[in-house]
C-alpha cells in the first residue's frame, strides 16, 4: 500500500518542483493519518503543501489503495528532521549536525561536528579539526544541528 502512494507521490513532487522527503501511515489517537513530508530548496509554504494535498488527494481517491477511512496530512519535515538517506546527507555536507547512537562508539553514545562525507559503511565528521569516523551501523539519528 504504502509502495504505491510513494509512486503517486514522487510523480507529483517531481512535476512540482518538490522532493519527496518521507511518508507514514499512522494510528493517532484512534484515526488513522497518511502524512507525506515534501521539501524544496528554498522551504515549504503552505501552498506547496496544499497544491501537494488536493493533486495527491485526487490520485488517490481514483485508485484507492488505503481501505478504510484516513486524514491526508502533507507537510514540510521540519527543521530538525532526521537524515535518513544519501540524498539528505549529500545535501547537508559542510552543515553541522548531531549524531545519536545504538550503542557507544569510542566511550560516546553521541557526537556532533561538521558533516564531511559519508560512505555506504561510514558517516566522517569534523570536531575540533579531527576527523572521526563513525560507523553507519551504530548511528540511530543523524540531524542537523539547530543554533540559536
């Protein structure tokens, strides 16, 4: 079901101009919601997300592939959103962010330094002017580093 909707959504995010960030089909407080987070390079505006949600909401009514009744939710991820693919990391390199961890990593269970590169096994980090590899199978949350 949810292979779907992400087809539906990346048509429509790439004739928009959009890109399609995450989708999540969740039980809330005894209804179930379908939210899909779009971005852009210079921010989400509401009338992305609602250009977004009528174009999405109309596709879906047509192929109906959700049975039973839903909310559709479209939003921006916001600020501190997770990093979850390449694409994510390859657009933050040189952008500091956080780091949690599974399980500690050189007697830390979290860092936070300028992200330099990232590979399929290791994400590489500036602190200080060191340079710290940390495997990708200990990291739980990659984000970035909000500074007021």
């Amino acid at each position: 079901m949810l292979n779907i909707v992400n087809e539906m959504s990346e048509e429509i995010v790439e004739e928009l101009g959009y890109e399609l960030v995450d989708i999540e089909y969740v039980k809330e407080m005894g209804n179930y919601f379908l939210k899909i987070f779009i971005d852009k390079t210079d921010g989400v505006t509401l009338d992305d997300c609602q250009s977004m949600s009528e174009r999405l909401s109309e596709k879906l009514d047509k192929k109906d592939p959700i049975k039973g009744e839903y909310y559709l939710e479209v939003s921006s991820p916001g600020l501190d959103r997770p990093l979850k693919t390449d694409k994510d990391l390859k657009r933050n390199l040189g952008k500091d962010v956080e780091l949690r961890l599974y399980r500690p990593f050189e007697n830390k269970k979290s860092y936070e330094g300028e992200l330099s590169s990232y590979s399929e096994k290791e994400i590489l980090i500036e602190q200080n002017e060191s340079s710290i590899e940390i495997p990708r199978e200990y990291i739980s949350l990659i984000k970035l580093s909000i500074k007021f």
